[in-house]
C-alpha cells in the first residue's frame, strides 16, 4: 500500500489517486483509521475512484494528532495536492466530516461534493470524556455511545479492543478539535451538492445534526440507515455504500 511524505512524515493512505473516476477521499473520525472504510473502498463502482487516508498520528500516518479541524484541513490540502487528484469529494466520519465541511469552506474551487456521515455543523464533546481523557484514560462507556444495540455483539467487541489499545492522546487531541468545530454560520457558503448519512439510533451525532444541515444546504440530501448508531459504515456497510453509489451517479 502506498506512502507519501507530507510535513516530513510519512502518510499512509489506500487507493490509486491515477485510476479513473470520480475522486472520493474518505476520512476516518476520531481515533480511527483507514480500515473503517475498507467495505466501501471495495464495493464502490468504477465511476468513483476511493481513496482513504490515515490522519497524522493515527494508523500507519507518522506524526501527531491535531487538536484543530483547520490543521488536519491544511494535512488534507497538501494531501490533495501531493497525489494530484483534481478537484475531488471530500468524505468524512464524524471528525472527519468537520475535516470535510472545513476543506469545502476553504477551498470551494477544489470540491466537487461534499459527504458527511454521522457528523455536524458543530460536534460538542461531552465534558466528562475530555476531563476523563485529559487524566491519560480512555471513557470506558465511549463505546456504548458508537454502536446500535443491534449491532452484533463479536463487532463491538473487535471495537472495544481497538479502543482499549489505543493512545488516550489521540483520542484526547481528535474530540477537542470536535469539541472546538463550529461553522453553523458559515453553512450558507456551501454551494456543492452534500450527502448526510447517518444512523436512526446515533447517540454521538443524533439525526437533528443532519436534519439541520439538510436544511440549511443549499443542495442537501440526507439518508438514514436504520438500525444502525455512529458508526453506520461499519455497522451497515452495503446501505451506506449504495447512499454514496446513489449520491455521486445523480448529484455528480
């Protein structure tokens, strides 16, 4: 899989920036990774050409977590330019739809449309969590705030160990950029065509996040997955597929 060097570190991401296709970048939410996407990255059609990166400090990406959405932002935009995608679809998971509302923002000319999957205009961070995590321990109920209680109890579990094996830094550093992102504002700037995905039992970033983007975008489409909670392209990986398939074939 291949490497770039962005800032003097190195980047790993998944994904052939010079196939053809649409170019869709996906970003991962607070603490993830590129493996959260990996069903979409096999399952889209050829018109869209997926890539999907680990963010600094996260994964296999050298460097550290940012505690600012604008500086994982300026990461993306040097990312962008480094594999020479053109103008692209930025798309992000919690976190990293902030990442994705915040590059649209800044550089509209690059962005072709925008998809936000279980994300907002404002992500507020319970203060319990970052007084937790600012003490160097991980919330032992964050992971009751990610899943459906449908969700298979073997996929939550690979979860909670993911979780447990992780540094508190990151997670500390990716929930204060959360915690600090606001661009309700500023929504009314965004031109481009947006999708919002988002499962009907997400207790982080409930569906009255992407009601109120549907209705302050300009070109706002929301879907809800049933059954599912914040991390719906895991959870339901096929429906969030076929959203994104529906998406890029009739807004694109």
């Amino acid at each position: 899989m291949p490497y770039l060097e962005i800032e003097g570190r190195r980047c790993y991401y998944v994904g052939d920036p010079t196939r053809e296709g649409i170019p869709v970048v996906f970003c991962h939410g607070s603490g993830g990774g590129h493996h959260h996407w990996l069903y979409q990255l096999k399952k889209l059609p050829g018109i869209i050409n997926p890539l999907a990166v680990d963010l600094p400090g996260h994964g296999r990406s050298e460097g550290s977590p940012k505690d600012e959405v604008a500086a994982y932002r300026e990461w993306l935009h040097i990312f962008k330019i480094t594999t020479g995608i053109g103008s692209f679809v930025p798309a992000g998971h919690s976190l990293g739809g902030a990442i994705a509302l915040s590059y649209t923002l800044e550089y509209p000319s690059e962005v072709r449309g925008l998809i936000l999957v279980g994300s907002g205009a404002r992500l507020k961070v319970l203060p319990a969590f970052l007084d937790e995590l600012r003490q160097g321990s991980i919330p032992d109920t964050l992971i009751d705030y990610l899943y459906s209680p449908k969700t298979p109890k073997k996929m939550i579990k690979q979860s909670q160990q993911e979780i447990e094996a992780a540094d508190p830094a990151v997670y500390l550093a990716d929930l204060s950029a959360c915690d600090k992102f606001d661009v309700i504002e500023e929504l009314s700037r965004i031109k481009q065509p947006t999708l919002m995905i988002c499962g009907d039992e997400d207790r982080l970033t409930p569906v009255k996040y992407s009601n109120f983007l549907e209705e302050r975008l300009k070109q706002g489409n929301l879907e809800v997955i049933e059954g599912a909670g914040h991390m719906v392209m895991v959870e339901k990986p096929g429906e969030v597929t076929r959203a994104i398939t529906q998406f890029i074939e009739e807004a694109l």
